[in-house]
C-alpha cells in the first residue's frame, strides 16, 4: 500500500523527519511517499498560513489520486484543507490532528494539547470543538516558540518535556497530544520518560490509514464528499478547474 504523507509547509527538513517517524511505524510492505508541496508557507502558525497552504496541498491530493495511491496523511496540526481534499480523493484522508485526538480518546478519558506558538491554541480549540473532543480535551498549552525552532533548537526536547510535566500536574490529563508535525520525533522519549501516552499524530495517521485502506474502505462520495462541481476557474488558479485535472 502507498501512502502520501504531505508536510502541507514547504520546509524540507521538516518534510524528511515527518516522512522518517511516519516509516519507523509503518507495516513492512506500506510504502511511505513523503511530500511537501512546492508553493506555500515555510511553516504554518495563522490562519493566513493555513489558507494559503490549502492550495499546494489539493495540488498533491490531485497528483495522488492519478498515482494510485491508497490514502493521505496531511501532517500539520491545524488539518488545513482537510475536507477540500477529501472531496478530491477517494482514497482515505487523515488529519494528524483528528489521528492524535482519536488515539488520545482510546487511551484516556482526558487529553491536553501541547503546541508551538499561542496563537495557535485558537486553531486546535476550532479542531477540538468540530471533532466533537470538547469533553475530553482538558487544555491547550502552547511552548511559545515558532514551529521552525523544532528544526534548529537543541533545547526543544526539554521545553516540551516541561509543558508536558505542567500538563500532567496541573490539567488531570491521562494522555498528552503533540501539537505540531514538526514534534513528530519527540513522542515517544517524551512518553518513556513521562509513563504517560505521549501521542504524536503523524504516527497515529499512519496507522489509522493502514487500518482504513486495508479494510478496502473509501472517502464516501455520497452527499457532501462528493467530487467538487466542475466549472471555470480563473486568473491565479485556473489549472485547479476540475475538468483541467
Ligand atoms: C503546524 C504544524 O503541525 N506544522 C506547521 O507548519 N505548523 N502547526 C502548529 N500548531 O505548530
């Protein structure tokens, strides 16, 4: 089975290191095609960045889909562009938000959130809340620090590590979610260290998209899923009219 996993920010680094984790949790034969789209934001932290990533990301759903591959992972926590794209795919779509919060929701009846910057506490609580998570996220904590110093600091490991400790003393969480793709290699030392589940979302996608593909299910196109409704397309984006696919 093949599946995409889009970095939806355009930093390669962080690209390689999501694809890695992504492939040390895969099954054997599950090929892991690691991508970021060629036009977007270095890294994603508004909601200006997340609406512009959007269009890049679609851009490699489209591609996908005329490459036969078997499902999607979009590897940024704030899920941008999720349901856009399963309008375009048939095969299963993942959000590494949704993947964390449903694998926190099986292991504890509690779950905070750690994240980069505060202001992206707004985007995962949009998420918590349309998941229908409100009951069982207990908080939303941010580390302050803009996501591409995951690439580059060296004290990242102990910041998070920190949040992770408040979290567990002060919140009464029994599961922590990392909130960034760019956390992805921190989990599970965090959870050893921890004795908590530490969740990365990029790893839980994975195997929630291996669990959907291999039990042969599909994005429905009955209702709201369907395939989006051809029709022009102008100036900047008319290579995304559907009858131009
Ligand atoms: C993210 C993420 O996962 N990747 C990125 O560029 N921005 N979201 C976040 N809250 O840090």
């Amino acid at each position: 089975m093949k599946i995409k996993v889009i970095n939806p920010n355009t930093t390669a680094s962080m690209t390689e290191k999501i694809g890695a984790i992504a492939r040390s949790v895969a099954n054997p034969e599950t090929e892991i095609i690691a991508c970021n789209p060629k036009m977007g934001p270095v890294s994603i932290e508004s909601h200006y960045d997340e609406a512009l990533s959007m269009v890049g990301i679609l851009d490699e759903i489209r591609q996908g889909e005329a490459e036969g591959i078997d499902g999607y992972i979009i590897a940024c926590f704030g899920d941008p562009g999720l349901l856009a794209a399963r309008e375009l795919a048939t095969a299963p779509v993942v959000g590494i938000a949704e993947a964390a919060m449903h694998a926190a929701s099986f292991l504890a009846t509690g779950f905070s959130i750690v994240t980069t910057l505060s202001r992206t506490k707004i985007i995962a609580r949009h998420l918590v809340n349309n998941y229908g998570m409100s009951h069982l996220c207990r908080q939303i904590r941010a580390i302050d620090l803009p996501v591409l110093d995951l690439e580059t600091d060296t004290e990242i490991k102990t910041i998070i590590l920190e949040e992770c400790r408040k979290a567990i003393s002060e919140d009464d969480c029994g599961a922590i979610v990392l909130g960034c793709g760019g956390m992805a290699d921190l989990a599970s030392q965090i959870g050893n260290i921890l004795n908590i589940p530490v969740i990365d979302g990029v790893s839980a996608a994975v195997k929630f998209v291996e669990a959907l593909a291999g039990l042969k299910l599909f994005t429905s196109k009955t209702g709201d899923l369907a395939y989006p409704i051809a029709k022009p397309y102008t100036g900047m984006l008319s290579s995304f009219e559907l009858n131009k696919l």
